[in-house]
C-alpha cells in the first residue's frame, strides 16, 4: 500500500504494479486536492477500507486471490455509498450506453488514458459532494458479471427477502427466492434496490432454466416495476430521496451483529481452531458457499445438496430416520465428514486418524458452551 497527501482520498486497485506506479506518478501534481491510496488486490483493498475513510474507489475487475466482482460486491454491504469507478475493456459504445441508462457508474476503458482518469476522479468527488453518485446497483453488477463472462454464484439480500442468481460464463443459468423459480424468480431480484450482494466464485448450477438474455431480463424487470407502481421505499436507486437511501448505509454493521450472522461466525471460529480439522467448507441450504478456511481449500467446489439429495430420496425409500452426518474415505486415507447444523451445511476434511462421529460431537459440543 503506498498513498500521498491530500484533502479526500481515492483508493486505486490493480494486480499490475508498474500500472499503479504509473497512476500514481501521473496523479501526483493533484496531491494539493486529493491522496491516492494503492492495492494490489481486492483483499488488500478491503483491508484499507475497513481502516481508513475513502472517497471513491477506482478498481480493476479482474485479479487473482480476490477480484474485483468480490470487492464491488463487498462494498455493496460495507460501503454502499462508496462511489466507484470501474477500469475494464468492455470494447463498445453500445455497452457503454447500455450502462448509462442503468446507472451513474463510471466506467474507464483500457488501455487508460491519464487525461480521461483525472477527468473521472474530479467528477467523482465533485458529484459526491451534492450527493449524485451513489455505490454501484445491482442492475449494473450484473451487467459487468456479463461483459465480462464471470461465472458465479450471487446470494442478494433486500429487506429480509434472500434470493440466488447463478451465472456460467456471464449468462444467468439459473434464480431463485422463496417459492419462485426461474424467470419469475430473476424479475423479482432484479429490482430490488440497496440489495446486498454475497458473491460465491463457482456456479453452483448446471441446467440452463432461463433462456432470456440477462439484457431483456433487466429492461423486462424494471418496465414490469414501473407498471405496478409498487411503493416509494423500493424505487429505483436515483429516484430515492436522499433521506430514504441514507437509512440503509450502515447495515454492513447491523448485519455482521445479526445473530444468524454471530452463530455462523462462531460455527467458523470453531472449525478453525478444531485440531482435527485440516480444511473445511460452510455452506447454505441452497449449496451456497459462505465461509471457508483460511489458505488452500480443496472443498470450496463440493456441492452438499448432491449428496444430501441422495440421502433424502433413500430414506423415502427405506425409512433410515433422521440424517446426522456422513463419512467420506479419500484416496489419501483422510475422512471427510459431511453434516448439517442449524441452517448450514459442512464439509470437513479431518486430520489422518480423526472419527468423524466425534469431531463432529466436539464442533456440536463447542457451539452450545
């Protein structure tokens, strides 16, 4: 991380360094107006917000470890009045359009001209002050997931409401939220508004159920809105009074304290520290991913609901009784252990010469204490 002094402060993320050196040598005859932070990936870039207050972010969307999709869908929960600037290569003035009617998002295409980022970073911080720009809106993540072929899977919170959007290659496979599925499930996400966004970098879906472009989907979503006229509190971002957005800009805290959240992070620290646990994975009912070890994890793919669907359909069959866990033996002479607890699903690869059934009484035992 290397910044300079300056009144408000902008935070630049990209894996290439002499990319970022060049940035900041450029910018450095503005150090009287603005600091420039620098990271190197979206965990580092994390890292910086959490500790100190930035004005705008400035971030590239792909690079290893944590990527920019991560980071932008990180700030929708922690920082959603963050203003962002998005450096990629979309190629077209179709698709720069297509953005613009959405959303105030900026974006730069690369190669970067210093002219045109200096031009970007002063009508962002010049607008934040009246209050213009926003965090970056669903309808626009979405749109960038496209452009640039991201396979993944999303998890969007609004308002209580959970809903799951699987993306293979930058096309939506596959939605759903409560009892809808499908298209009917995609039009409902899609217009939710100050949504949070949980980002899980495998799809976690295989047939293709929606067979509309995610293009007509958006536009399809937002006229249907229009035309059932439903309630100011859930109005497109840019039509929201500022009062109304200001009562959603410090969930991040309310939700990390939630105690769904508390017991799941208390599910991880357990895990963690279990010294028969070599790795695990913690997912949700849907086979969504929502934590991991630290490091290398070889788990993160497992897709339990394959596994426990299985299970279900042979105790229709023979009436086994209640599922408690099951024991897979590797090639490498490890067990893995896969069980539900609460509303999560686990999958632990156990230290050579571990029993499962007690690993698992231990995690069990150290929740309730």
């Amino acid at each position: 991380m290397t910044e300079e002094a300056g009144t408000e402060t902008v935070l630049i993320v990209d894996d290439e360094k002499s990319f970022l050196l060049s940035l900041k040598d450029g910018l450095r005859v503005h150090e009287s107006k603005f600091r420039v932070l620098t990271a190197e990936s979206g965990k580092e870039a994390i890292s910086l917000l959490r500790a100190l207050p930035v004005d705008l972010l400035i971030t590239d969307l792909k690079m290893p470890e944590v990527d920019g999709f991560e980071l932008l869908a990180w700030t929708t929960r922690e920082k959603p009045d963050l203003p962002v600037i998005v450096m990629t290569a979309f190629g077209t003035s179709e698709i720069e359009s297509q953005l613009a009617e959405i959303d105030s998002l900026q974006y730069l295409e690369k190669p970067l001209a210093l002219g045109d980022l200096e031009s970007a970073i002063f009508t962002a911080l010049k607008a934040k002050a009246r209050s213009y720009i926003r965090g970056i809106s669903l309808a626009t993540f979405l749109q960038l997931m496209h452009l640039e072929k991201k396979s993944c899977t999303l998890k969007i919170s609004h308002m209580g409401k959970v809903g799951y959007l699987y993306f293979r290659a930058g096309i939506l496979l596959d939605a759903e939220t409560g009892e809808l599925k499908g298209t009917a499930a995609a039009y409902e996400i899609m217009v939710w508004n100050d949504a949070e966004i949980e980002m899980d970098s495998h799809c976690r879906r295989q047939d293709q159920v929606i067979t509309i472009s995610l293009e007509h989907l958006l536009i399809d979503a937002f006229r249907r809105k229009d035309e059932m006229a439903l309630p100011p509190e859930i109005l497109p971002t840019k039509s929201m009074p500022e009062e109304t957005s200001e009562t959603f800009s410090g969930r991040g805290e309310d939700a990390e304290s939630s105690p769904e959240a508390v017991a799941r992070l208390k599910l991880v620290e357990v895990l963690t520290h279990h010294a028969g646990v070599k790795e695990f994975a913690l997912f949700d009912p849907t086979g969504f991913l929502e934590n991991r070890n630290e490091g290398e994890c070889q788990l993160e793919e497992f897709d339990p609901a394959l596994f426990l669907m299985g299970v279900e359909r042979l105790d229709e069959t023979l009436h086994f009784g209640s599922f408690s866990h099951m024991i897979m033996n590797t090639g490498s002479r490890c067990h893995c252990l896969l069980f539900k607890i609460q509303q999560h699903r686990v999958v632990a690869r156990l230290v050579k010469g571990q029993r499962p059934a007690e690993v698992m009484k231990q995690v069990k035992q150290a929740l309730n204490a």
